[in-house]
C-alpha cells in the first residue's frame, strides 16, 4: 500500500468545521501508521524521527524522519491546516537546533488555532537528546595536551547589564563549553593555567587545547563542543507539549532572554519529564505567556540560570529540580544578581515539591512583580548565597511546608516583600540569619505587566507562622531598614507558634538600629509570638560524659549525668543524608542530684562511620542537644574518606578521615593552577575511629580548590569552594 503523506494541502476555504474531510485525512493516516501511533487517536497526525532517518521520508514509523526541524516543520505545515500532530522521537542523539518561531498565533495571522504539537521521546528512560554540541575527532596530542583547530571566533561578550549593574569577569563571559565523556572540563584564559580537567581556547591561533585528567584515554574518549547557541526556540506557538526529552550544551550568552531552551508567547504549553542541562547561560527561559504546566523537569548545571520566567500568568511547576547552577558565574566569583533560578513579572505561580539546591548562587529568586505565588514543599539547600531571595514583590507570596537549610549567607533575604506568608517551614543552619529584612528605605516602584498599574512596594503585611528557625549565625531574624520601615513591617506582623532556637546564645533578634534583643525582648517588641517558643539555652541536665563504642554491626551509646532538672528524657538521634533522625528514646529521671548512668544500643549498622547526638528534653517540651559523637562500624577497606563540609566554606571546613591501620598520611590543598596551599595534616593516623581535620579558608581568596589525601595504600581528591 502506498504510504499516506505526512502534509496535508490546506484547502483554500478553512475547513474548520468539514468534519466529513477531517475524519477522512486521519483515516487515510492511520492506515498506514503503526500500531503505537494508532493508539493515539487525539492526534490527526503522527510523525517519527529516528536518527537513521532521513528528512526525504514521510515520517512513519517504517520511514521515519532524521531530524526533530524536519518534523517539526511538517507539524507547524499541519496546525496551518487545522491538524494536530504528534511527534515521536526515537533514542539518540540530534545535533541541531530545533526553530519553532513560526508564529502561527500571531494576533494578525491565525491567534484561535488551538491545534497541538506534541514532541515526545518514545521511551521515558532512554531519553532522546537534542544538543547543542558536535564530537570533535582528529586531535593532535602534544605531551600532555591534545589541540584541535578552532573556526570560531566569539571573543569575550558584552552583556548588556555588564559595567553598569555588575562586573564580570571575562572567564563569565566567554561562551567555550568542551565536554569530555559528558563530563565538563574547566576553562582557563592561558596556556600556562592549563592543568589536567581543563581546556583553553587560543583565537589568535586557531587552536582549542585540551588537558584530560590523568584517568582518561583520550584516544577513546568521546569530545563534545558546544557550537550551537540554542537547541530550541519557539515564539506564538500555542499548544506545545514536550514530553521525554533532554536538552543540552549550548553557547547561549549571558544575556537576559537567552537560553538552551527558549519559549516566548506560547500559551498553554506542557512540559513533561525533560532536562534543561549544561546550557552556557539560562536552561529553560519561557517568557510572556498563559497557562505553562511544568513538571518533572530538571533544570541543573547550568552556566548562570537553571530556569527563568517573564511575564507569565498562570505556571505550574511540580515534582522538579533545579541544583548546581552559575558554575560559569562561580568561576568568576559572580554569585548575586540574577543568577541561579529566577521568577520574575509573573503572576499566579506555583512552585510544588521543588528542589532549588547546590547552586553556586542564591537557590531561588523572586525578581520583581510577582503575585500570588505558592512554594509548597521545597528543599532550597546549600546555596552558596541566600537561600529565597524577595527583590520587590506585591505578593501575595506564600513558603509553606518547606525545608531552608545550610545556604551560605541568609536563608531568607527580602529587599521589598508584600503580603508574605511563611508557615510550617524549618530555616536551620543558613550562615547569617534565617530572615533578613532589607531594601531601600523609600520602598520601591512596581508596574503590574498585566493591568500597567503602577504601585511602590514596601515590606509589610507579613505572617509568620508555625515555622523552625534554627541556627548559631549572628542572629536568626535581623533588618537592615530604618526606623520608619522596620515600625511598618512590625506594625503589620502577625506571628505566632513559632520555635526558635539557638543553642549558644540567646540575644538572637535584631532590631533596627542592629539592637539585639532576647525572645522575651522580641515578644514585647513585636506583640506577637505569645504562643512560639524558644529553646534553653543552658542544658538543664549535667552531662559529663557521651561516648559511642563499636560492638559488631552496632553501636553503644552511653552517657552519665551528675544532676537533672524536669528531665523528661532523651531522644536519640543519628545523622542520616546529613539531617539528624530519632532512632529511639531514654526515659530521664525527672530532677535529681545524683549521677545517672544511660546506655542505648544501635544494631544491623553497615560499615561505615556514623554520627549521634542526644536531643535532651524538659517536662515542658523545651529541648537541648549534646556534643555529637562518632564511631566507625566494621571497616573493612583500607581507609574510609568524608566529603568536605561545608562546602562552600568561607572561616574553616572540615575533612573526616578513617584509617584501619595506623600509617602516615597527608592531606594538602591545592589552587586549579597545582599550586600546594596548605599543609593540613602530614603525620601518622591512628586507626579505630573518625578524625576531622580543619582546613583554614581565612586567608585564602574565594575560588575552587583540590584537597588531596595520600597514604601508603591509597590516594583520592575532594574539590571545595572557598567562598567569602
């Protein structure tokens, strides 16, 4: 049977209404389909890419197209003609961009046609990918360093806020992205800072030099370019979804609009399972549309932004993540304005089961003009900036259920926020505070997108409920604002069941005019708070001893005390993915001067270090931890290496280092240039248990550095960020 075209001729009369024509096409489609297309009757077109097709088929199954423009030209050619097409896209990898700015909706072409296009890989996990990068083949090794010719000449970009809101450096600038078996190499702007796992790009010769890690062979190895700015564009597309598919590496510059991914004025728009990755600047930019459903998507490691919004009215972006962006930015000591994942002129947003973690940069941003806005159930983690950060928003903006933990400066930064509730949120650990009130005295001008009002927004109207802030930086709430603004902010809160805590000192809220006050000074000053806590600061129980011991596959903890006062007992907690967990309870003796011994058994413990501490609590609910103490469960390997922590650091971090035997060692630190730093440790360790070492970031200037440790029978590497 002869195969159906994929294209249908538009009529010169629009047959909108012809259903007798339209159910004729799909008949004649169907007929020669195959059977996963025949099962998707809501689409009067299916077309199949593969990367062994060829753009001269018609698109079938048997006869699939090589390209996803080829495809998506024929759906644009088919939406003209009244029909909605789906797109399958077989495994594999497209090297090209995909232009969809076609403007079908246009408000002066065709602005009713709901007409869909669906773009979908076939298989969820073997995902295809559209790439912005080509394999480079033929390389020229010399010693260490493999060159190849270089045809490009980008030079160092101008970004248009470059000079006059920030300064950036020319590494943030520059758009060379090599990929060495998937994994980014660092650039360098010379020849001589070439060291292994970096490239540098010389245009005066023409030549690209690569320096490999040592565990590479670069005679196999797989070498991607990024040569493309864009993998996707689409602009008055109405109806697109995307389903199944990654996105990746891609020279797109630092320049606002710009993106791996880009989509302007398309209305209800779908995407599905797709990864915006390893994009230069911004990983997914969607601007200036209604009704975009986001969900599981993956937004990370991108150079400056993971994802970023403008003017939208009407997102939803659930079950996704966005983690480890601004790497560029990072490498030029650039984490603060508009980087990492940024909402901005958007309106009825919500933002459910998001993960906004381990960017260089601030987690999430909430830009200007941004109205009723819902964060339920996010992690905003280990930023190397704030954690959420409000630059001037109307609101209503709400962070409910979610977790603000370990960011680098503020968990909560707001320049100028109205109408903000915070309820049932746990802030713990962030480096400054768990909220800072900032922003310009005088408040600050708003235009609404969608009404042209304008409005000055100050920080004001907040609620504040239910919520965890706990941590041992300067303070836990504090302001930078006058007298005038910070009367405002407080004669408009409603706050209340609230738990603060900070176990080292207890004058933790800061007032205007930087006075410290206590949570008895805070409750009067504020009027609020009559029903929130704050923990006690003095351990009402006299702990003199904590020990754990190895038994087996357990763990013995014991602990004596010499006194207790309303000791209702004591919770037992083990650190489990860096968060503390219960894993049983002692019951205390109430109030007593004389000494009490506890024990507490851990079984079916794998080998490995752990860590536990004691969550002491009173009669009437206050609590208090002890000192945390460590063992080491049946190490059987020849050493036993941490992570550094935290990383970034800015004072001092930390490395942990188990040793079965007892033998000489050395832990040193290292610049990217191989330069030796500092001499952490050069000694004997002995066995039997963890050891921290300190590493000491005061004196060394923020950036990237290696940590090596090397024994007799083992060598290994950890990158830490220093950061000031």
């Amino acid at each position: 049977m002869p195969q159906a075209t994929m294209i249908v001729t538009k009529p010169s009369v629009r047959l909108r209404a012809s259903l007798a024509a339209k159910a004729f096409i799909c008949a004649l489609l169907l007929l020669s389909a195959s059977p996963e297309a025949a099962t998707a009757q809501t689409y009067d077109v299916t077309l199949y890419v593969d990367t062994s097709g060829s753009d001269l088929n018609p698109g079938t199954s048997s006869s699939p197209l090589r390209t996803v423009q080829k495809a998506a030209d024929k759906a644009v050619q088919n939406k003209n003609n009244d029909l909605s097409t789906r797109v399958l896209i077989r495994p594999g990898t497209y090297r090209e961009f995909v232009d969809v700015t076609t403007w079908t909706n246009w408000p002066t072409n065709d602005p009713n046609n709901a007409e869909r296009m669906a773009f979908e890989g076939t298989d969820p996990n073997n995902v295809p990918v559209i790439s912005g990068a080509d394999v480079f083949t033929n390389w020229t090794q010399q010693g260490n360093l493999f060159t190849h010719n270089w045809p490009y000449n980008w030079g160092v970009y101008t970004a248009p806020w470059q000079d006059t809101i920030v300064d950036l450096e020319d590494v943030v600038l520059r758009r060379e992205m090599v990929y060495l078996n998937d994994s980014r190499l660092d650039p360098v702007l010379a020849q001589n800072q070439l060291i292994p796992g970096t490239f540098f790009v010389n245009e005066a010769t023409n030549l690209l030099y690569v320096y490999p890690p040592s565990n590479v062979n670069f005679s196999n190895a797989n070498v991607e370019v990024a040569i493309r700015e864009g993998a996707w564009d689409s602009q008055y597309e109405f109806n697109i979804q995307l389903k199944n598919i990654r996105f990746e590496k891609t020279t797109d510059a630092w320049d606002n609009a710009r993106g791996l991914f880009r989509s302007v004025n398309c209305d209800d728009m779908t995407i599905d399972n797709v990864e915006f990755r390893d994009a230069n600047w911004t990983g997914a930019y969607i601007g200036e549309a209604e009704n975009v459903t986001i969900t599981n998507i993956k937004a990370n490691d991108n150079g400056g932004r993971g994802f970023a919004t403008w003017r939208l009215k009407g997102l939803l972006m659930q079950d996704s993540e966005s983690l480890r962006n601004n790497w560029r930015g990072y490498l030029g000591n650039f984490t603060g304005w508009t980087v990492g994942n940024n909402v901005e002129s958007s309106h009825d947003v919500q933002l459910v089961n998001h993960n906004a973690s381990d960017n260089f940069s601030r987690g999430l941003w909430f830009d200007t003009d941004v109205i009723d806005a819902v964060i339920d159930n996010a992690t905003i983690n280990n930023n190397l900036n704030d954690g959420f950060f409000l630059e001037a928003v109307q609101g209503p903006i709400t962070l409910k259920n979610s977790d603000v933990k370990n960011n680098l400066r503020n968990g909560m930064f707001s320049g100028m926020a109205e109408n903000v509730t915070l309820q049932n949120n746990v802030f713990e650990n962030n480096g400054q505070a768990a909220i800072v009130i900032s922003g310009n005295n005088n408040g600050r001008g708003i235009n609404n997108f969608e009404t042209g009002a304008y409005q000055t927004v100050l920080t004001r109207y907040w609620t504040v409920n239910s919520n965890e802030f706990i941590g041992s930086g300067p303070y836990l709430i504090g302001t930078t604002v006058n007298s005038t603004r910070w009367a405002e902010f407080i004669g408009n809160l409603t706050a209340d069941f609230n738990y603060w805590c900070d176990n080292d000192k207890s004058n933790v809220f800061r007032r205007d005019g930087g006075v410290l006050l206590s949570f008895a000074g805070w409750k009067n000053h504020t009027g609020q708070e009559l029903g929130s806590q704050f923990c006690n600061p003095v351990l009402p129980v006299e702990l003199t001893t904590f020990a754990a011991t190895v038994d087996g596959d357990g763990v013995v903890l014991s602990w004596q005390t010499l006194s207790e006062i309303n000791n209702a007992g004591f919770d037992i907690e083990q650190e489990v993915d860096n968060s503390f967990q219960r894993v049983g309870f002692a019951i205390g003796n109430g109030t007593t001067a004389t000494a009490n011994n506890y024990t507490f058994r851990v079984d079916g413990l794998d080998p490995g270090a752990y860590r536990f501490r004691l969550k002491q609590i009173d009669l009437d609910g206050s609590f208090t931890y002890s000192a945390i103490v460590e063992s080491v469960v049946g190490l059987q390997q020849v050493f036993l290496l941490s992570e550094i922590y935290p990383n970034p650091f800015s004072a001092s971090g930390t490395v942990r280092l188990a040793v079965r035997d007892e033998l000489p060692v050395s832990i040193e630190l290292y610049d990217l240039l191989g330069k030796r730093i500092q001499t952490i440790f050069d000694g004997t360790a002995v066995p039997g248990g963890v050891t921290d070492y300190s590493i000491d970031g005061a004196d060394i200037p923020s950036g990237i550095y290696l940590v090596r440790i090397k024994g007799a029978q083992f060598q290994q590497t950890r990158k830490v960020i220093v950061a000031h």
